[in-house]
C-alpha cells in the first residue's frame, strides 16, 4: 500500500511504526541556512483508510518552535487542509514542511510568539535552541 517514499532525499525519512501500516515515524532536519539547521525534528504520520484521497494527519513530536506549529505539534500547511491532492506522497509531503520550517506563513500563525519574533532571527535562533536543544544533532 504505502511505500519508503523518501530515500536520496537528504534531511527527511519516514518509515511505518513497526508492522502498522496507518502510523509512520518521520524525522526532518532543518535545512542548511535557515534557522533550524542543524536540528532533528521528529513527526509521526497518521494516514486514514481513505488514504491518498484524504491528507495524513501529521504533527511534531518534538518540540518544534516555528509560526506554523502549536505547542502541541499541530501544522498549518495548506497541503495538509484544503489543497491536499491524491497526487502528493510522502516524500512532497515531508520535503514541504521542510521548506515550512524555512520560510514560514506569519500571516496565519499557529504561534503569534513565534510569528513576531521571526523578523529578529538571532533572536528567534536563540528561542529555537532553547526549546528545542534535544533535537540538536551532535556532530
């Protein structure tokens, strides 16, 4: 049914949760030159039977500071709402939260905290390390 979409992608993977099929684990690192490079974002992926007809369900499951996520994970990414298409897989799916991360939408954020700090990105560097300093990769 679903296939490993993301191999050669550099910064994304997603895999099933053990044997079942509707739950997948993701990882995304923050792509170089942004703010987040350097960190492991880590997602889980819940897919319906209606599946690709309907769009996942997809939140952060560690700490993500960032205008288009709610302290809760939640994502507001058009894709994921009202402009899901059958013709979007995983790996679209992965690769275009990792472009979210980079260049947010601040005129409808899930986190105002974050929206208004995005204009001061040291600032907002230094609030994303502190939130997040377990994602932090070790070199």
């Amino acid at each position: 049914m679903f296939e490993q979409q993301t191999s050669g992608d550099k910064g994304i993977s997603a895999f099933p949760d053990g044997d079942n099929l509707f739950s997948w684990v993701a990882t995304i690192s923050g792509a170089a030159n942004t703010v987040y490079e350097g960190i492991e974002f880590k997602l889980r992926m819940e897919f319906s039977n209606n599946y690709p007809f309907s769009a996942p369900t997809v939140r952060f499951t560690s700490p993500c500071f960032h205008p288009n996520v709610d302290q809760q994970g939640n994502i507001c990414l058009d894709i994921l709402k009202e402009k899901w298409s059958a013709s979007y897989d995983v790996r679209a799916l992965l690769l275009s939260i990792q472009s979210l991360l980079g260049e947010p939408n601040n005129s409808s954020p899930l986190n105002v905290q974050a929206a208004d700090l995005w204009s001061d990105q040291s600032r907002f560097r230094q609030s994303v390390l502190e939130r997040c300093s377990s994602c932090v990769r070790q070199s």
